[in-house]
C-alpha cells in the first residue's frame, strides 16, 4: 500500500512539473509572439552611425527600437511590415526649415505669419521626423511659438532662437541691436526650454559682423552652436573674415550654395569656378556647412564644382518658407535627390541628413536605429529613370535617381504610407 501511495505522489509530482512547464511554455510562446510591436522586414538598413549597410530587420517595442538583426523571425511580431526592395534610414532631421505659422498682421517674414508652413504638411511624406525652425522666433515670441505649433505637432520640432529677441518678424527689425539680448537668449535655452533650443541664428543682418558677434556670444552663455544666414550686404562682408575670426568650430554656416547675386560672397569663385582655400580650410577648423536651399539660396554652379572638387555640405536642409516649397526646392526629398544627381552616394546622403545633423544640434538621441532609440525611420524607395531637378535660378540638371519615401514611422507609429505597405490588404472583385 506504502509502494502504491509513494507511486502516486511520484505521479502527481511529474505531472505537475508536466502541467507548470506546458503553461510556462504556452506563457513563454505567447510572450514571444508579442514581443516586438512592428517588425520592418526585408529592406537594406543604411544607419550611419552604427555603421551598418546591409540587409536588416527593425523590431519596434513601446515606440523604441527593440532589435536589429537579420532575419528577425515573424513570430515574435503582431504586425509585419514587409518593406523588401526598399532602404530604412533614420528618420530624417531637417535642420533649417520655417515652421512658426501664425497670423500676425504686422509680420512680414516668416514669424508667426503665413510664410512659415506646417510642420507635418511636408515633414512626413519625405522621410523627415525632425525639424529645426531656424530662427523664426526669438526670446520674446518662443512661448507663443511653442503653444501654437511645438506642442500641437507631430512632427517633433526643435529650434535656433533668433539673436533678435522678435525673431523674424521683418526685415527692419532684425537690423534692431538693442534687440539682440545675449542673456536673455541663453536664459531661454537653458532655464526654459533646453531640450528644444538647440542653438543661436543671425540672420539678414545689413551691417557688419555685430549680429554674428552678439550670436556667438549668446552661443558662449548657453553653451550651444550657432547658424549664420551672411548675406544682403553691399558690397558683401568676408566670408573667409566670417570663417576663420568669428565662427567657433561647430557654429553653422547656412545657405552654403548660394551666388553672389544674392549679396552673399560664394564658396565657389564666379570666374575662376575653385573653391576658395580658405573654405576648406574652415571646414577643417570645424566651421559646419549647411546647405540651407529655400528659394534663393542653391545655385548648380556653386554646388556643381564644389562636389567636383570635393568640398562636400556637412548637413542637407532644405529652408522650408512659401517661397521656398513650389520653387526649386519642393521638399526634403528633393533636395537630397540633386545630391545622388551630382553622384553622392545614397550612404552619404543619408549621413548628412541623419547622424551628421543630431550631432551638429547636440542631440545624440537622434539620427540613428540604436536598440533603445525612438523609433523614428524612414523607408525610402529609390527610383531610377530620367528625373529633372532645378535650383533657384531655374536652370535643371538631370539625374538617374529619385528618392520617394514609402513609410514614414514616428516614435514607433505609422504617420506616412505611400503605397499602403502596412495596410490590411483588400482586394477589388472584378
């Protein structure tokens, strides 16, 4: 009987293990087939920062990158996105757009007017997940620009602060030196809004280098790079002066294609068609690059011979603004498809439109597809075929490659499908 009663409880032991382990296997496989929320499936990864390019899967869990691997196995997904012939990037960074849309009667630049465009109008049908309004508002207009575009965007959006404490309300202001506040300016960016402030602009200045100075002295006090739009001048002010005695390395050179015509001194000498020593000198320095386009600001015969003689932008960026969106530039996109026209490789397109921004703008959390980074990517298709691309001055250059963005996901959501490729798939009866 003490034989039968010991079997039993052997038998109750075992198949209790038995009953544990099934329902901690059925737990485990049920735990696995949820773990990932969004799983990217079959594209080429470019991402720069972690110097991958090549074919890759990106899990998405709770809005972060969760795993990039090959071959992620589409059981540990409860949505799979098949995305096979494209390319994931980082979510695109532009970093000089116009942002501040407002309603301001008096205005008559881009602050708080309707020159300044809607973020998410053009951000994610190209790729781009991050904008930086370079400038539109300063000190004083900020709070009011952050109330009525920051916080109701989905498009995440940081900011240069103008130098001018009303930003660019008009041309005539921004020529107001008792306006220009470099205390001010650093109390904003680093008591008030420090993880959106990334950075001091000067701009449209018709003197001499006072607006530049007051900038990097703003840029000193909250310990942040500046962008320089130098123009308008007659004749116009030194650009090598600008370069090598006012910028510090890491403050931001904009607008870098743009002619002379403009009242800017061009990188690319309008006779001889050579870059000046002293550019590339400044580059080495540390001086940033930005393309800057807009609608007067990218001549093919300054970028043309630039890249030929390998002076390469450090950012792309499109200088989004009315006059901007249906001229040359159009969108993001665009602006990084005439870099593949003059042969850039798409691997540094995407470097300067990424990893190369977020470090410019002191944002390492950006740029890239790191395991615990907001997943904010891009899936790009690029075209091939015959594609015409203008600059400011309507002249046209024809490329052989065109990049469209099929997906666009931010902070692990969805915001642009151009085909549809995370759809359920219906089908017309015929």
């Amino acid at each position: 009987m003490s034989f039968l009663f010991n079997k039993i409880a052997i038998y109750k032991k075992v198949y209790c293990r038995f009953s544990i382990g099934f329902v901690l296997l059925i737990i485990c496989q049920f735990s696995y087939a949820q773990e990932i929320d969004i799983l990217l499936k079959g594209a080429h990864l470019i991402d720069p920062k972690n110097k991958i390019d090549s074919k890759m899967d990106v899990g998405i869990v709770n809005g972060k990158i969760a795993r990039v691997a090959k071959d992620i196995p589409i059981a540990s997904a409860a949505k799979i996105i098949d995305v096979t012939g494209f390319y994931i990037t980082p979510g695109i960074i532009d970093m000089h757009v116009h942002v501040f849309q407002g309603t301001d009667k008096y205005s008559t630049s881009v602050g708080n007017s309707s020159r300044s465009q809607q973020a998410d109008a053009f951000s994610f049908r190209t790729g781009v997940t991050t904008v930086v309004d370079a400038g539109s508002s300063g000190w004083r207009n900020f709070p009011l620009f952050k109330e009525q575009t920051i916080d109701k965007s989905q498009t995440r959006i940081l900011a240069f602060l103008n130098v001018i404490g009303n930003g660019m309300i008009g041309r005539f202001q921004e020529q107001d030196v008792n306006d220009m506040n470099p205390v001010m300016n650093a109390h904003m960016i680093n008591r008030l809004y420090p993880t959106i402030l990334v950075g001091i602009k000067s701009a449209h200045y018709w003197g001499e280098f006072t607006s530049v100075d007051k900038a990097v002295e703003s840029g000193k006090l909250a310990n942040v790079p500046i962008m320089v739009d130098f123009g308008e001048h007659n004749p116009a002010n030194s650009i090598e002066s600008l370069f090598l005695k006012h910028l510090r390395p890491g403050d931001i050179f904009t607008h870098t294609f743009s002619e002379i015509s403009t009242g800017r001194e061009s990188v690319v000498d309008e006779k001889t068609r050579k870059v000046k020593p002293f550019v590339f000198e400044a580059q080495k320095r540390g001086v940033i690059f930005d393309v800057g386009h807009g609608g007067g600001a990218f001549s093919w015969a300054q970028a043309v011979p630039a890249y030929q003689q390998g002076f390469y932008p450090n950012v792309i960026s499109s200088d989004l603004h009315d006059q901007s969106m249906n001229s040359g530039m159009k969108d993001m996109a665009n602006v990084m498809s005439k870099f593949l026209a003059m042969g850039m490789s798409f691997q540094d397109v995407v470097l300067r439109s990424t990893w190369n921004p977020a470090q410019v703008i002191q944002r390492p959390d950006l740029g890239h597809l790191s395991v615990g980074a907001e997943a904010d990517l891009a899936v790009f298709n690029v075209r091939e075929g015959e594609f015409g691309y203008t600059d400011v001055r309507k002249t046209a250059v024809v490329g052989t490659k065109k990049l469209e963005a099929e997906l666009t996901i931010r902070a692990g959501k969805v915001v642009w499908d151009l085909n549809g490729l995370s759809g359920q798939k219906w089908t017309i009866e015929k």
